[in-house]
C-alpha cells in the first residue's frame, strides 16, 4: 500500500513534500503533480518517490468563458487518471499542499473514499483548501487552532545549520525562484550604503532577472552573489545575518528555523493577502518586521540593518519547532494504518 503525496506548482508548496517525505522513506511514495509550475523541476528526478505522475492542470480560480472551462475540462480528465492510479497502487492516503497541482488527486481521494490529508501553509487558506476542508480526514494549519498537528513542516537541513545573529556582515535577498522586482531594486538601491558598511550581499533575483541584476552589480563595482532557482538555499540562508524577503509561508519558516531574521515585504498581489497575515504573527512576537511594498522605505530599512537583531534571532530559536515534518508524517502513517 502506498501513500500519495500531492500538490505543488511554487516552491512553497512543494517545500512541504520535501520536508515531510523526509521521514516516509520506509512507505511506498507515489507523486501526482503537474506538468505546469515548479513540479518537475523539484521531483521527477527523485528516487525518494517509487512512482511520479505529472498531469496536464493549469489553475482555474483566475481565468474566464472558455479558458475557465478548458481547465475543468483538464482537472476533470486528470482526476480519472489519478483514479486509476490511487485505485491501481491501493493507496491508503493522501497527503495535499493544495495548489492547482493537487487538485486531481484530493478530488480522487474522495471519490474512492481513500483518506485526505491537506497540509495549508498559510495563514489564510487557498481557494482549493477552503473548498477540499470539509471533505478532508484533517486539516492542517500552523495557524488554526483545531489543528491535529501546529508545528510547520520543515527540512532538518535549516535547523543544522541554525545559529544566533548578532552583528550584520551578510544580507540575504529573496525574492522566490521566479523573483520580485520591488527586492531587486531595493537591494540595488542599497547596494552601495552595504558595500560602504562592508556588508556582502547575497541576491535570489529570479530566473529572468539574473543577468540584469549581476550587470547592476557589476557597474557599482559590487561583487555580490547572484542566483535564482537553488536546492543550496539553506546554505545560502547559513551564510546570512539578515534576509529581506516576500513573506511565502515555506520561505518564512525556513528563515525562522535557520534563526536567520528577516525583514518581510509581502507579495501585495497574494491572494486574500495571505503574505501580509503570515509574516504580522512573526512581527507580533518580535521576530521579525513586516513592510508593505507600498511602504518600502530605505531609511528605515538601513537603521534595522543598522539596529541590534540578536533578540529577533534568539526568539526565533527558541520558539520554532524542529520536530513539525516528523510529526505530519507520523499522523499521515496513523491515519493510513487505520485502513
């Protein structure tokens, strides 16, 4: 019998696989993704999963007449597929990150009554998981109080290599694989004041971004360090002092994990503004800062980068769970041992 791990389409989601499937490695694992998004990119090469599956689905809450039809029309042929497979492989469960990837197989779980696991990072939940939740075995959510499980899943690599900031001498910017141009021009605009402070400069600028961004650099005289999509970004977190970053729930708990503070401009386009609630719980409990996009403003950013971080960082430590993937993973053996 096997388990079902589904979901995905941005790094955020898919995160959460790579974290929890960590501790499943003695249970056949089969992937259901898509051919869109990020999914291959991060599993079709991974032995971890016995069997991969990558369908033909596209999102469907933001299109119109026709497209909105021809992308049910698309869930609806997968979810025969996925089906076919969870009936196929006798799945015992189901475990969903949500995401327009995982649609196919969380609809499958509940047309062969195989048990649903829906796994929501966010603080406030996607147009899927709201619809899937009632349906759903469990529902979990660092952010719901009636969650079976509150730790966030998160690989035991950011918690290796966690240690307590003090003095600033590395600034991490992350604007996701894909990037965001509010990051890239601030970190741009401040490069000079860092240079001048000595403070090195490390940029996830975003695929399409790299070569703009490096050329940047390279006209400032600045040697900074830039990328865009990396399976070393817990290294990259390592070498930081302080991040400043879009507030993805995955990206956030890995930084608060890895004790790394971080100063968060939310993706203002996110739906239900989901960017913005999770980061104001870090912000509350002085973990971190929270600025708008609209908001951003250099010299408030330079004084925090000017500005004692080493409670921000012993906060983090202290208060972040490192045992949330062994935890999911077990409840997900527990409900599939009850078959």
């Amino acid at each position: 019998m096997a388990i079902v791990m589904t979901g995905g389409g941005t790094g955020g989601h898919l995160a959460v696989i790579a974290s929890v499937k960590e501790y499943l490695k003695d249970e056949e694992l089969i992937y259901i993704g898509s051919i869109n998004g990020q999914d291959r990119k991060w599993f079709e090469d991974d032995k971890d999963f016995s069997s991969k599956y990558f369908l033909q689905t596209g999102g469907v809450v933001n299109k119109r007449g026709f497209g909105k039809l021809s992308s049910l029309y698309a869930v609806a042929k997968a979810t025969l597929k996925a089906v076919s497979i969870i009936r196929q492989n006798r799945v015992k469960a189901v475990f969903s990150v949500g995401g327009y990837s995982s649609a196919p197989a969380s609809f499958a779980a509940i047309l062969t009554n195989t048990p649903l696991i829906i796994h929501e990072q966010n603080a406030v939940s996607g147009s899927l998981n709201r619809l899937l939740k009632p349906r759903a075995t469990a529902f979990i959510s660092s952010y719901d109080d009636n969650s079976p499980v509150k730790s966030y899943p998160i690989k035991s690599i950011f918690f290796e290599k966690a240690r307590l900031r003090k003095d600033i001498k590395t600034i991490l910017f992350l604007g996701g694989s894909q990037g965001a141009l509010a990051i890239n021009n601030l970190a741009l605009s401040i490069a000079k004041e860092l240079d001048n402070r000595g403070i090195s400069i490390l940029h996830q600028a975003g695929e399409k971004h790299i070569n703009s961004v490096k050329k940047a650099y390279e006209d400032m005289g600045i040697d900074a360090k830039v990328f865009g999509f990396s399976k070393n970004i817990a290294e990259y977190m390592s070498q930081a002092d302080l991040a400043i970053a879009r507030a993805g729930a995955s990206t956030l708990w890995e930084l608060s994990a890895n004790g790394l503070p971080a100063i968060y401009i939310p993706y203002p386009y996110a739906a239900s503004d989901h960017q913005y609630h999770n980061a104001l719980f870090l912000k509350q409990n002085s973990m971190g800062w929270v600025m708008r996009e609209s908001e951003m403003d250099k010299d408030k950013i330079l004084k925090i980068i000017s500005s004692d971080i080493s409670l921000q960082s012993k906060r983090l430590l202290e208060q972040i769970d490192r045992d949330g993937s062994c935890k999911i993973a077990k409840f997900i053996k527990d409900i599939g041992g009850d078959i």
